[in-house]
C-alpha cells in the first residue's frame, strides 16, 4: 500500500529530488531537516548523514528548488559543486518551472 501524501500536497505536481550537500554534520542535518519540513508543499524530507545526500518530496506547484536551497544554506550547508550535482540542481529547476507553469494552464483539446 502506498504511503499517503501529505493533504496540502498536489499529487500530480509532486517531485522528488535528490541533492549531495557539502559541509554537513549531524546537527546541521536534523536542523535542516526540521526546517524543510515545516515549508507549505513538503511531503518528505530525509537526509543521510553518512553519504551526505538530502532527500526531498516536494509539490513544485507551491515550492521549488530555490526555497530548499535557501533554507540549506542558512544552516551553513551548501550544495555540493560536483558536475552531476549541478547538472541535476538546473535540470531541477528547470523542471520545476515546467510544473509549475502547466498546473496553471488550462488543459485544451480540439476533440
């Protein structure tokens, strides 16, 4: 059985992302973790302290990439600046920008 979604949180518009942070501790971790949590949108937060990797459920229609970035960085992490991670961070907001436009249109068919 799958596990249910968070009420505020629009399933069609639901993401997941994966993002290697630099500068990580186990009390930085629980803080930013606690902290993305509580952003309108989250379905899911974990992070694994040993790999360093923030994993991230997220409606795109109400939160984007910025606003996880924003909340690591005040905590004194920072995204790792490896070429994969970057790749994955634009192609990230790239995406989110995609979802976020589409929910807002009105669907159209010509049948």
């Amino acid at each position: 059985m799958a596990k249910p979604h968070r009420a505020i949180v629009n399933e069609c518009c639901l993401v997941i992302r994966h993002l290697k942070l630099d500068n990580l501790d186990h009390e930085k971790a629980e803080a930013i973790g606690q902290a993305i949590d509580q952003i309108t949108g989250i379905d899911m937060v974990s992070l694994d302290d040993d790999r360093s990797i923030l994993n991230v459920a997220y409606d795109a229609g109400k939160v984007n990439i910025e606003d996880i970035e924003t909340v690591v960085r005040e905590y004194g992490a920072d995204i790792a600046q490896g070429w994969w991670t970057r790749f994955k961070e634009s192609w990230y907001r790239f995406s989110d920008s995609n979802v976020r436009e589409n929910k807002e249109r009105t669907p159209w068919s010509c049948h």
